[in-house]
C-alpha cells in the first residue's frame, strides 16, 4: 500500500497548492479545534475527469487504482451532460473512494467532436500503458502532466458554449478536480451538514446552489455539498489569458443505515453508513464548476 499512500500524497499536495480554500478550512478547523491536524479529515472520496475517446476516459484511467487494489462498483449516466462515470471502492477503508467520469464526446454535434479530437488525437496509444504504477513518482508527473497541446482560447470559449464540462477537460487536463471531507465522525456541531456548512459560510467559504446547497439522495441518507471552483488564471495557445474553473472542495455526510440504528455512536463505523453516489446529487455537483456557479467568485 505504500505506493498508493505516495501517490495520494503527492496527488493532494499539488492539489492544495491550487484550491486556497483547502488550507482555509483546515486551519479553521485546527483553530476551532475540531481536528489537531489536517490528517485528521476523513477523505471521503476524489474525482477526476475524462475524455471519452480512444486511449482515454475511464477504461484507461481506472487501471491506475485498479492496480492498487480498488475495485470497481456501479456506474452512472448523465444523459443531459453526456456523461458517465464510474466509483470505486478502495482496498482499505483509511483510503477515498475514486470517483471517474467520461465526457461521451461521440455524443455531440460534428464541429464540437473535431475541435476536442484535435487535440485528443495527439495522444496515439493508452498513455498508462506506459507508466510503471509501482513507481509514485512516475504516476505523479503523469497525473500532473499535458497529454495533448495548450488550447486555443477560441476552442475552449466553443466547448464552454457547448459543455463547461469538456471546456474544463480540454484545459486542465486530468487535475484533481476535487477531494470530500466526510464530516460524520466530527465533533457535535460540525457532523451534520446543516452545521458544517454555516462554519463553511462563516469562514467565507463560497458554496454552490445548484440543485440547492444540500444534495440529498432519495434514500435521504446521503448528503452533500460543494465549494464553488475556485478560479483560476489561464494562458492559451496564442497567449489569451482567461480566468476559467478550476477545483473545488466537496462535503459528504453519509447517515447510518436503518438496520444498523441501534449501534452505539462509539461502535459505527465506515461500513455501517450509506454508501456509493446517486445520479441527481453527482449531476449537480459537477456544476460546481460552471459558470452559473463560479461568476460569483472573484479572482
């Protein structure tokens, strides 16, 4: 498991070098006292995004965590998005779930699919193929690397109009787009998402409205909320500089389920609680990266 213990390491801290909000929230929650040290954040689970198209998207993606022992688990559909994705559950409960989308690019009209295909086309074999997953280093650079050119900022504002989805793929590539702090096992007052968030709003945390502040599955057992990306300054191809989304902060609150209510607080534990996603909470936390969304952030 070392491997994976570096590879998540190294993924999270060029992550928090990119998302301020991460730092912000930990050190509020040190200062209040919630927690001692960030390492005390549960890790719900990390999303990344992908293209659906030859030698990419989430048949490539998946063999990373699959060679760590994660094990693939449902998979969902976003008709309106044109978008699927798949979770994975992880060898050990001290790890996140990974959770990989696809952009189904065959889906769209015949310009949008030449403008993402001109760039994906670069990349003429499956790049993980070539990557030695027991080396963290060499998994590191690849999660943290271009696999095709810098867009044009005509093509990405083309893509915007059509999918903020892919407009966000074609520039940052496979980034992190965001990590979950679980808040169950949190002191009173900060547990349930009610709360959390209102500490969330306190410390000037913005967060996105879509489909509400409180995504709640039909069970009602799990609930989630997200940041709005931050944003962040962009250079294109020709030297356009754009501010464009970025990452963002996501927070579950997974509720135990009923066969398990009468267990002590002290004796729940991660298997005990709700788990997997739900497709109307999923679909409206990608938005948190839309521009309905971030044009009430500032840069």
């Amino acid at each position: 498991m070392k491997t994976l213990e570096e590879v998540l390491f190294k993924l999270m801290e060029r992550y928090k070098e990119k998302v301020p909000d991460v730092s912000k929230i930990n050190n509020a929650l040190i200062k209040n006292k919630v927690i001692k040290t960030e390492n005390d954040i549960e890790n719900d689970h990390i999303a990344f995004r992908t293209m659906g198209v030859e030698h990419l998207g989430i048949k490539s993606f998946e063999k990373i965590f699959l060679h760590y022992g994660y094990k693939a688990e449902d998979n969902y559909i976003f008709e309106q998005k044109k978008v699927k994705a798949r979770w994975y559950a992880p060898p050990e409960n001290r790890f996140p779930r990974i959770f990989l989308s696809e952009l189904q690019v065959n889906d769209f009209s015949d310009e949008i699919q030449k403008i993402i295909k001109s760039y994906t086309n670069e990349v003429t074999s499956d790049p993980v193929d070539s990557i030695d997953l027991n080396n963290s280093e060499e998994v590191n650079h690849f999660l943290h690397s271009a696999l095709w050119r810098i867009p044009t900022s005509s093509d990405y504002k083309k893509l915007l109009a059509e999918s903020e989805y892919a407009a966000w793929v074609i520039y940052n590539r496979y980034y992190l787009n965001h990590y979950t702090i679980n808040i169950d096992n949190l002191q009173e007052g900060y547990n349930n998402l009610k709360d959390f968030n209102s500490f969330l709003e306190s410390i000037g945390i913005l967060l996105s409205d879509a489909g509400g502040v409180i995504k709640q599955s039909k069970d009602g057992l799990l609930l989630q909320t997200a940041s709005i990306s931050q944003l962040t300054k962009a250079t294109f191809s020709e030297g356009d500089q754009l501010n464009i989304s970025g990452s963002y902060v996501e927070f579950s609150e997974r509720r135990v389920l009923p066969e398990y209510k009468h267990l002590p607080k002290n004796e729940i534990k991660r298997e005990h609680r709700r788990e997997g996603f739900e497709t109307a909470n999923a679909d409206k936390i990608f938005e948190s990266t839309f521009t309905s969304q971030t044009i009430k952030n500032k840069i």
